[in-house]
C-alpha cells in the first residue's frame, strides 16, 4: 500500500484553514515572516515554496531580505515578539530577535 504525504497532509492543512478563519474573523490575520541573509538559490526556492503554501492556507508571508544574519539593525521590529528567536546551532544569537 502506497501512503500519499499529501492525503495526510491534507488534514493537518483543513485544520490550519479553519484556525485561520476563525483568527480572520476576530481581526487577526495571520503573518509568517521570513527572513533570507544570504542570495542563496535553494534558500530563495524553498522561501517561494512556502509563500505558495501559506497563501493556499490564508496566511500572509513577507519575505525580508537581511544583509547579515548578525546585524539586528538589518531586520525590523517584528512587533509582538518579546522572545528571543534563534537557532541552535549559533551561539551568538541568543539574545536577538532573528533567526541565523
């Protein structure tokens, strides 16, 4: 038997879509912002990617191009976040509001 990633994905993808919806209808509109540091091709593809995927679910998705993942001057206030966001891997991060 052969299992579709899309036949089980399609659940998960109606239950964001009625989340959405219902967020839509309290006057928030969902945002997935995502931020590129470097012009790398793959990065750019899978950035459009999930542009397609959000705008198919209701989601707004702002891409933010940053000339360096370590100048937080480069990325703007994101607003609502007061936790800092950062990745494992990367030590310098630990207290900014980014993702390297």
């Amino acid at each position: 038997m052969k299992v579709k990633a899309d036949d089980i994905a399609a659940v998960f993808r109606e239950e964001i879509r009625a989340d959405v919806a219902e967020l839509k209808a309290k006057g928030v509109h969902p945002t997935l912002v995502s931020f590129l540091a470097t012009g790398d091709v793959a990065a750019k593809k899978y950035s459009e990617w999930t542009q397609k995927a959000c705008e198919a679910d209701g989601i707004k998705y702002e891409v933010r191009e940053v000339s360096g993942a370590h100048e937080p001057r480069a990325i703007p206030p994101i607003g609502w976040a007061h936790a800092a966001v950062r990745s494992p891997a990367c030590a310098a991060c630990t207290d900014r509001l980014f993702i390297c």
